[in-house]
C-alpha cells in the first residue's frame, strides 16, 4: 500500500527518538570539552623521545642520532644535527647524541614508521591530541626539549608496549654487561692496561612530573 | 590462459607485419607482458578483446611509464690466450652507449567474461620529445577514456583518435608534465618554512627579501 | 450539531480579554479601536516571534534525539539561549548582495514573504475570544495570502542572479501551481458542510461531543480524515517543508533561492518558513482538529487557547518527524503526486462530504451503511490511484551468482 | 560489437522538442553533493541534463609521484589518504602487490585478520555511502546519523588496534603490524553479531520508502556491455548483473575458504546499487563470522619480510583486491632500488567516473547528484 514504507520509516525515526532518552546505544554523543573518551591503548599522535631519566631529560635521551627515521620518515618531518663530541647514554656507553631533533607537527601524519624502524626504541609515538597553537610555523615545529618525555610517560600511556620494550633493553643491558664482564674477565687473564672505569649508572629515577603535552616555543 | 608467448604467435599470425615481443618480469610476479608495435596497436587491442578464446573485456588498468635516457656501462669480458701457455688473460673492455629513452603506456586486461587475466600491453613511444603518439584504445575499451587522459596529463603521450584529449588532473595551463623523472617542480611550490634547509632555501630565492616583514612568515627556528 | 456554550466562561478563558480591556481602559475612547488592533497585532507578532525562535530550537532538538545526538545544548540552559545567540548571529552578519542581483527586488522578497505569511494569521481563531480579524471570507483571504509566498520565493530566486536560484524559482512555481489547487480542493468540503467562509463559523461547527467524549471534529469523519491528510500534504508542500523542499533542495541546488542571502535576510526567510508553516498547521487545526475546542466535555476546564496551542504544537511536531525521516522528492514526481493522485481524490472527497451531509439522518443499520460507503469512497481511490502512481516502483528480489 | 565510445548510440537520447535556451551549470567544487571538491559542468534544458563533463584535479596531489620519490614501507601510510574511509584495504591491496613483485608469502592468522579488516571496512564503506547516498536524497542527515553512529563503532575497533581510527597503517608487506589481542577479537565478534539488528533497521527506514524507491529506481542505468567496457567494478558493476566479485575470481587472501554469495543486480540503477550495497554487506556480516570464528593462532608476520632496507629485485607486478568501491589496483616496477621506479594507483571510483555522463543524460539535475551518489566516490582517490 501507498504509505506504508513511510509509516515503517516514521516508525524507525520515533523509536530513536524515544530511544535516545533512555538506551545509551541510541545516544552516542560524547561532549568533548567536558567528557573525553577514553583513548585506547594503541592510540597513536605524533611522536616523543624517550628519556632515561626526567630530571636530565637531554642527558639521558636515548637517541643516538642514527638518522634512520629522518630517512625513512615518508612526509620528511623529521630534522636531526649529529653532535660532534659522545656523551655517555643511560647505560654509560659513549653515544652520539642529536644536537638538534626537529619535528614538524604540521607535516608529521603520525604513521609510526619512525617509531618501527628506530633500532633502540628512542621514538614512541605520544598520544596528545590538543595541540592548537596561534602560530603555525614556529610552535609546530617541536625541537628536541620539547619533544623528550621520561620512560615513565610512556609507560602511562603504552604500559604493554614499555612493558615489552624495558624488557628487551633489560635483556639487550644484561647481554651487554656479561659480554663486558667476559671481556673483562678475559682482559683480566692478560697483566694488560686497565680497563676504562665504568660510568656510574644513574639512580633510581624519580616518579614522572605531569606529562606535558607540546605547547607552544617557549 | 595462454601464455604470452601463444599470444604471441597468434598475433604475429593474425597481424603479418606487426611486432609483438614478449617483455620477460623478472620479479616473482611472473607477470610478462607483450610489447606490441604503435602501428597494430588498436588493431591487435580489438581482436584482443574480440578473441574468443581471450575475450579480454576490460581494461583494467592503463598507466604511463617513464624511461629516460640512460648511459649503459657495458663490461665486456676476452679471455685472450696466453701465447706463453700461462693463464688466460682476460680483458674487459668497457663501452658506454646512451641507450635512447622512451615513454611507455601499459595496459592491464583481463576477461570478466572468462575470468582470466591480467595480459599486460604495453606500448613506447619513439622517443620523450616529439614522437610521442601512440593510438587510442579508447575506441576499444571505454576504460582507457580518463586513463589516457591521465596519461596524457602526466607523461606527456598524445594518444591519437582519443575522443577528448585534455589535461584531467592538473589544470589546463600547466604547462609540463609531471610524472615524468626529469620534471623539475616549480620553486615557488611549498614555500612555507619547514625544517628543511632545501625548501626554505628555495622558497627564500622565490620570495625575496619581503617588503613588509610583519607580512612575512617567521623563519623557523631549527636549533632549540 | 452546534454546541450549546459552556455553563461558566471561567476568568483563566476570559484572561486576555481582560488584559486588553486593562490596557485599552487607559487609553481615550476614540482611539480604542486602533489599540485593539495594534494590540493584536503586537501579540501575534510577539507570540509567534517567539515561538519561531522556540520551534527553531525544538525542530534542531528533536532531529538531534531523532539522530541519537543532543542537539544544540551550549548556549544557556538545555540550549535556551541559542535563538537568540543565532539572531544576534545573524543580525550581525554581513549582509551580502550580488553586484548582478537586482538589489530592490532581492531586498523585497524576504520582506514580502515574511508580511505575506504572517497576514494569514489574522483570520486564525486561536481561542474562543482570540481572534484578531473576524472576516467573512476568512479562509478564501488566508489562502490568498498564503498562495503570494511562493510569489516571494519566486522573486528571490530571480533576483539573486544566480543559476541555482533561478532553478529553484523556476521549481518553487512548479510547486505552487502544483499544490495551490489540492490544498484548495481539501478545504471546500469543510466550507461547504459548515456553510460559511468564516473561521469563526467553522469551529462552531465543530463545538459539541457524542456522549460528552467524542468531539464533533471534521477529522473524525471518513471525508473530513481524507481531507485533513490532503490538507497535510499540501500543507507540506506549500510550506517548502520536507519532502517537498525542492525550492531550497541543499543537496541540489546548494540553497535554492537562499543561495545569495545572507544574514538577516536568511533569518527571514527562515521565519517566513516557520510562520508559513505556523499559519498552515494553525489553520488544520481550524478546519479540521475544531480549532479550540476541547476534546471532551469534562476537559472544557482548561482555557481553549492551551487547546489551541496543544494541536498546533502537535502538528508541527508531525512537520519536524516528517523532516526527519523522509527524502525529497523529485520536481516532476512532486508535480504527478498533486496532479495525478492528490487532486482527484480531493474531488472525490467533495462528493465524499456531499454525501456525509446528506446522509446526515440516517440511524440505525442505515449508520453502519454510512459509514461503509464513505469509508469505501475514501479508501478505495486512495488504493487505486496509489497503485497507479507507484507503478512501475516496487521492492525488488535479488539473485546471487 | 555494440558502440560504446563516449556520446555513442547507447547514450540516453535526449528530449529537445522545446529546444531552448540551454543553461550551464558549473556543480562544484564546492556543492554539497559533491563529496568532496569534485565538480561537474553541467549543461541543462529546464532541469534536464544534455551536456555533463566531469572536471577533477582539485585534490590532486601526484601521488604516484610521492610514491615513487619513498621507499616501499614509506608508501604505506600514503595509500590510507587515497580513499579515506578504507584505509584498510588500500593497505591491502597495496601489500599485495608489494608481496607479489617481492614473492612474500603471508601467515594464516594475517590473511584471516585482513580478511576480518577488509569486511569490516566493507561494511564501514557501504554504510556511510548508504548514508550519503540518502543525504543527496535530500534526508536531513538521519540516515548519515544512523550510519555514522555505526561507522563509529567500527572505527573505534580499527583505533583500538591500529592506534588510528581512519589513517590506519595497519598492513605490513608479508603481514600485519599488530597482532589483534583476544579482548579485540571479542570486541569486534559483538560488533558483528549487533550488525544484522542495525541494518534490519536501516533497511526499515529506507529500503521500502516509496519516495527512496520512486527517487533511485530506474535512474542512472548502466548496461552491462557498457559497464565492463567502462572498467567499472565492485558493487556498481554487480548491480548490472556482471558477476565479477575479485574476491571470487581472483580468490585471493584465504576468501576461498568462507562461504558467502555476490548479489547481483538487474537493472543497474541507483537503487540496485544500494540495494547491492545493503545485500553485501550482509554477505560480509557472515564472513566476518566465519573468519572470527576459524581465526588460527600463529605468527602475524612473515619472519622474511625486512621492515629496512627492504629492496625487492627488478621487475613489476600488478596486484588487485576487491575493496568496497570496486578494484584497486596497484603496478609496482621495481629496479632494484629502495624506491619503486613505477607506483600506479588503480583507482576504482575514480575509473568508474567515467561513464557518469552517460548514466547521466537525459536526467535531472536532483537525479545527478544521487547518480554520483550511488558510483561512490572519494576524491582522496579520484584526483589522487
């Protein structure tokens, strides 16, 4: 009958309607400002660095400045300076450190390649979100202070990503120091000259500050 | 299917006096694909289509390829005997030659009807400058009308008997083409200021010495 | 069939006459008559401002719960606020005429639709004592008003200079040649059972209830039912409202004719579309919902200008869920719904109503039979003339390779 | 063989009887019903169309170019941006070409997550259009809302395991990124069991409304000669009545294993296009079940597949999968190098544009829009 799939259509759009006063199903509406979702785990948005230790954020980056993700960064957002000198990394090793890391957040798409391809879990991927500035030059381009974010950071926001990864850099640490201590051990055998005095690790890091989301240049 | 190499044959034999090679992939793909002459091309496209052992109806996909100029360093290998009776020598010989470039339009066919495919076309231009016709398939497929086209706009091929043969992705007074491998962008493309030495370089040479500097843009600050 | 009156007018019923009496008591004599009339002006122009701006507001509500979304609720409590925050919005706005547009016709035609659509207010009897024009030949002047908005529309659409306005005046002529004449013909039978033109008439006609709970309303007739739907329909359609927006068709023709308004002007336009559809649904309510008369006898109580407001309020209800669910229809389909469907059953109908008036003795079995023979006539055109014109339109079966 | 060139004698013939002045309208860039900054010059007599050319390019990006200017892995993230609401299988068909110009092979448990991926993103896909499509229509946005509200639940699945709701990344040559955890998997089964209650109710809304169906059937047509000349594919060649389903024919991924139909159209209008639509995405509800249901544990990547560094040997391959707009494609020619010397898109809406003036012709302006409505398009993919 002429109607009918209108009044079937009525039907449906006052079953919403009554719907949306009491089935959350049928009302799905978040209010932003006011309510946030909750961003699942694996949310992604622009990248940090990680760092070692919060009090000595540049110290202890763990970037050594090996320019693979500037290379395969597909949008080219990605800027790194060598440093000339090595400054010894969290493990006391004597590292090559990024003098200067940039990152335009204006042309960065938040793939991630830079985050699979770093071989020493240097860059994870943050998830901040509310990052408008009034200046679109300078305060989207993040230079390295305020790209490095402490382990802890990471550790609230990816917890079974920084579980999996200090895992494996425990692991990579104890294989090191074994190989150091064989050497050494080997070393010792030999009545050569001494080896070079271990770098003291530094000490327990102290509970993350709030993480900072990226404003703008100081 | 038949292979590229029956067809191939019965091409050559439909077609006396067109050139059919078979182009050898290399890749695991094993896509080879038939390399036929411009002259023959829509003739040997519609009995293609037509054959009713291929019946290749459509024309998936048709695409552009560049091959610039290239200089091949061939190495060359004698093995000149010793009239001493000691070891061979051998002597390489290195000779250059330019090996001419070409563009290059491939076309991707498959049978809906048969559901067998892809037979891959191709067809090259005779050079990158002024032969660069190659005849339309359009009248053959209907698929190839904005292919072409695009072919067309990027690559820079004139496809003769193409109904409507306009630039369709870049605008009607642009003036290159640029898919191709030597296309230069223009210095005033991405001038905003990025991290990059070569395009804040390039767009500084563009926009010289702004009159107003409250109007400029801010020159970034890569060091911290 | 015409009520006795209420035992008591009850002061609550009496209010705004007395209101105007106390206004009008400072006032010398002589200049008595003109207060009134301004007064009656000022409230239909400041109750219906008002209840523009509410319906705005309940129209973005309800789709919003309709689309499982809140709606406008950021501007004052619920969203309160927000008529007014978009009329100052508006208000401010840059006021943007075309160079090519023809600037007087396109600064008149907002003004012109907006006086059009409100002077047909004026024979609407909102309560028993509220009505501001009591003319002889109400309805025909109503529809006479009404019929000059698409006029309006027409001259926005020619005036902006635009192609997509000229499609929609062209499109908005279409329609108001198309829908003038149902719209027309669905009314003539509530003139001719109740012998007037007059509103006033018309609503006493339907005053009075069977067994003091079922009102003498027109549309609880088979002919007046039939004719308060075709009322409805047309209704939709003069009012530009969806299904029948195809003046303004946003995913058409952008805006139609509003495409070059801006500011203030848009606002009225949208006022216009909303008193337009105020005066229809207020004038259903007259021919066909026994204006303000209540429902049954024990609820006479409250006064008739809540009834009056209550059945508009719940048509306009039916404008919005109508909006909310229905796609638009095509101009050349609009045309053949009017032409082809919409008209002869209006006809039909008229002799539908002929006979109910005639039959009016009949009692007994010869009741029933009344009643199955204008049912019949109502039902079975409808059944036919809509298999007609859904011809050719089905749900389809599909195969699977 | 019938004529099928461009304006030739299968075009619609047009009414000039009253042959006037004719009006040209320009519809887009910027118009509502354009999903995007698509732009149509239409040439029109009253409101019926007796001229329409298509005019792209305002979202042209060359991104062939980019392609060919990053290194494979780089390329990735690029085809999310192609046609946005599927980023998954543009991922997909993108791997898949990779893996054949490399020979890689892939895990089970990724073909199965792909499978589960790409029918969701069906789903997504038809969806939304089912949503626009309405919305052209002239509904005021309830069907977009409703499919909104659906596609919502959908993304979220894909953020909660890729980390990006429509800019995914997820695919990886010889495998996926993430393994799907198994509260994801449960999540997404309840998804799937909700879907067919959804669709029953959009299909109440819509599918028998007298004016969707006087509005879309017998509008548009396209014959099926014409369609498969024109390269059209995916749901608006089937709703023609071609049986051509790459998911059949090509049997790729491990879609032999599930049993599912491909519906077929008979008139290839508008409304078959929906209706196709509607009927696939039922189809994909089953599937998803099916793959859920037989997901095998497993690696997730192939070991082999190198993430740098990754240079596959010269030579070319051509690999296609059926994605919800139809075919894409992409012709990768390799050189050796970390950098494709030839990155081709084959686009599916962009390629089924091109018998948009003949489906067109001889309809009105309202019919136009809901036409390219139904081809379903995105410009992210149509102008590249």
């Amino acid at each position: 009958m002429l109607g009918s799939g209108i009044l079937q259509g009525l039907a449906v759009t006052a079953k919403n309607f009554l719907g949306s006063y009491h089935d959350p199903a049928r009302y799905t509406t978040v209010e932003y400002p006011e309510v946030k979702q909750q961003l699942p785990e694996a949310f992604r948005n622009f990248p940090f660095l990680v760092t070692e230790n919060a009090t000595d954020p540049m110290g202890t980056l763990r970037c050594v400045a090996c320019q693979i993700c500037e290379k395969e960064c597909p949008p080219q957002c990605i800027f790194i300076e060598k440093s000339k000198d090595k400054k010894p990394d969290a493990n006391g090793k004597l590292q090559i450190y990024p003098v200067v890391f940039a990152i335009d957040t204006s042309v960065c798409m938040s793939c991630q390649i830079c985050v699979e391809v770093c071989p020493f879990d240097a860059i994870k991927m943050d998830q901040v979100y509310e990052i408008a500035t009034t200046d679109r030059f300078d305060a989207l381009l993040l230079n390295r202070e305020q790209l490095a974010k402490p382990n802890e950071y990471f550790h609230q926001i990816h917890p079974t990503e920084a579980a999996e990864v200090d895992a494996r850099l425990a692991a990579d640490r104890k294989a090191a120091e074994e190989k150091a201590k064989a050497a050494a051990a080997a070393k010792a055998a030999l009545p050569a000259k001494p080896a070079p005095a271990p770098v003291a690790k530094p000490a327990v890091v102290p509970p993350p500050t709030a993480p900072q989301s990226p404003g703008p240049a100081a | 299917m038949e292979t590229p190499e029956q067809i191939r044959d019965r091409l050559l034999a439909r077609f006396p006096g067109a050139q059919v090679t078979v182009v050898v992939n290399g890749s695991p793909s094993a896509q080879h694909s038939l390399l036929v002459d411009a002259a023959h091309g829509r003739e040997m496209a519609g009995f293609l289509r037509d054959d009713p052992v291929l019946k290749l109806d459509q024309c998936s996909n048709v695409t552009g390829v560049d091959w610039p100029e290239k200089e091949v360093v061939e190495t060359r290998k004698t093995t000149v005997p010793d009239p001493a009776g000691g070891t061979p020598k051998i002597i390489e010989e290195k000779s250059k030659r330019i090996e001419p470039g070409c563009l290059e339009v491939v076309y991707h066919l498959f049978s809906v009807a048969l559901r067998h495919g892809p037979v891959v076309l191709r067809m090259r231009t005779g050079n990158r400058t002024d032969a660069v016709t190659l005849p339309s398939l359009t009248p053959v497929w209907r698929s190839c009308e904005f292919q072409e086209r695009e072919v067309f706009d990027l690559f820079g091929v004139k496809f003769d008997g193409h109904p409507d043969l306009r630039r369709i992705l870049m605008w009607d007074a642009f003036k290159d083409h640029p898919m191709r491998k030597d296309y230069v962008e223009p210095d005033d493309y991405e001038w905003e200021p990025t991290p990059h030495g070569d395009v804040l370089a390039k767009a500084k040479k563009h926009f010289p010495a702004p009159a107003a500097p409250a109007a400029a843009p801010t020159p970034p600050t890569a060091t911290a | 069939m015409i009520a006795t009156l209420p035992p008591a007018e009850s002061w609550l019923e009496r209010f705004p006459l007395l209101v105007r009496d106390w206004i009008t008591g400072h006032l010398p004599e002589s200049l008595g008559w003109l207060a009134v009339s301004l007064l009656a002006i000022v409230v239909i122009l400041a109750a219906f401002g008002l209840l523009f701006a509410y319906l705005t507001l309940a129209e973005r509500k309800i789709l919003g719960r309709i689309q499982n979304r809140p709606g406008p609720n950021r501007t004052g409590w619920f969203g309160l606020l927000q008529p007014f925050a978009d009329g100052i919005k508006a208000v401010t706005k840059e006021d943007v005429v075309p160079r090519e547009a023809d600037a007087v016709l396109h600064f008149l035609a907002p003004v012109l639709l907006v006086a059009m659509s409100l002077l047909g207010l004026a024979v609407i009897p909102f309560g028993r004592h509220l009505l501001a024009a009591n003319l002889e030949a109400g309805v025909l002047y109503f529809f006479a008003a009404g019929a000059a908005t698409e006029l309006a529309v027409f001259m926005a659409g020619w005036a902006s200079h635009n192609k997509y306005s000229l499609l929609a005046a062209m499109r908005a002529l279409a329609q108001l040649i198309s829908y003038e004449l149902p719209l027309l013909l669905s009314v003539v039978p509530v003139v001719m059972l109740a012998g007037s033109l007059s509103t006033t008439h018309i609503v006493d006609a339907q005053g009075g209830w069977t067994f003091g709970w079922i009102p003498h309303w027109h549309v609880l007739t088979p002919w007046g039912f039939a004719g308060f739907v075709m009322f409805m329909i047309a209704a939709l359609a003069e009012s530009n409202r969806s299904p029948f927006d195809l003046p303004e068709a946003e995913s058409e023709l952008i805006a139609g004719h509003l495409t070059e308004y801006s500011g203030f002007k848009y606002a009225l336009f949208f006022m216009a579309e909303y008193f337009g559809m105020c005066g229809l649904s207020a004038m259903a309510v007259t021919l066909f919902l026994g204006g303000w008369q209540a429902p049954c006898a024990f609820l006479e109580f409250i006064p008739s200008y809540v009834w009056f407001t209550a059945k508009l309020l719940t048509l306009l209800l039916g404008f919005i869920w109508i909006r909310a669910t229905l796609p638009r229809l095509r101009m050349d389909q609009l045309t053949r719904l009017a032409w082809k469907f919409l008209v002869p059953l209006t006809l039909l109908n008229l002799a539908n109503a002929a006979f109910w008036s005639l039959s009016a003795g009949w009692s007994g079995p010869m009741h029933w039979v009344r009643w199955a023979i204008a049912l019949t006539v109502v039902v079975g055109p409808f059944l036919l003339l809509g298999r007609a014109l859904t011809a050719g339109v089905a749900p389809r079966t599909y195969r699977y390779a | 063989m019938q004529d099928l060139s461009p304006g030739g004698a299968h075009v619609r013939a047009v009414h000039d009887e009253f042959h006037g002045d004719l009006l040209e309208v320009s519809m887009g860039p910027h118009h509502p019903s354009t999903h995007g900054v698509f732009r149509m010059v239409v040439t029109l007599d009253g409101e019926r169309i007796v001229k329409l050319k298509p005019v792209f390019g305002y979202l042209h990006r060359n991104h062939e170019k980019l392609g060919e200017g990053t290194s494979y892995l780089g390329s990735m993230p690029y085809t999310d941006r192609l046609d946005y609401l599927c980023s998954m299988t543009n991922n997909w068909a993108y791997a898949v070409a990779v893996e054949k110009l490399a020979g890689l092979t892939v895990p089970e448990r990724a073909e199965y997550v792909r499978v589960i991926l790409a029918e969701l993103t069906r789903l997504l896909n038809h969806t939304c259009l089912a949503g626009f499509l309405m919305q052209d229509c002239g509904c005021s946005g309830t069907p977009l809302m409703y499919a909104f509200r659906e596609r919502e639940k959908i993304l979220d699945l894909f953020e909660s395991l890729s980390g990006s709701r429509m800019m995914c990344n997820y695919q990886r040559f010889g495998g996926c990124r993430v393994d799907p955890p198994a509260d994801w998997l449960a999540r997404a089964q309840t998804l799937v069991d909700g879907y067919t209650a959804f669709l029953d109710e959009f299909e109440a809304l819509l599918t028998g409304n007298e004016i969707v169906m006087a509005r879309t059937q017998g509008v548009g047509c396209m014959s099926a000669a014409l369609a498969v000349s024109a390269g059209v594919t995916g749901p608006a060649l089937r709703a023609t009545g071609v049986a051509h389903d790459l998911r059949k024919v090509d049997g790729y991924g491990v879609y032999p294993r599930f049993n599912f139909r491909v519906p077929l159209g008979a008139h290839g209008d508008v409304y078959d296009r929906y209706m196709i639509r509607v009927l696939e995405m039922r189809e994909s509800v089953g599937i998803l079940q099916q793959a859920l249901a037989g997901l095998p544990g497993g690696p997730i990547m192939n070991p082999a597949a190198k993430l740098r560094g990754f240079r596959p040997k010269a030579g070319e391959a051509y690999g296609r999968i059926e994605g919800p707009k139809g075919e894409i494609g992409f012709y990768l020619i390799s050189d050796g190098s970390p950098n494709p010397w030839r990155y081709r898109v084959r686009p599916p809406s962009f390629i089924n544009l091109t018998i948009l003036e003949d489906m067109c012709l001889g309809h009105t302006v309202a019919d136009a829009v809901i036409i390219l409505g139904s081809v379903d398009i995105v410009l992210g993919e149509v102008d590249r």
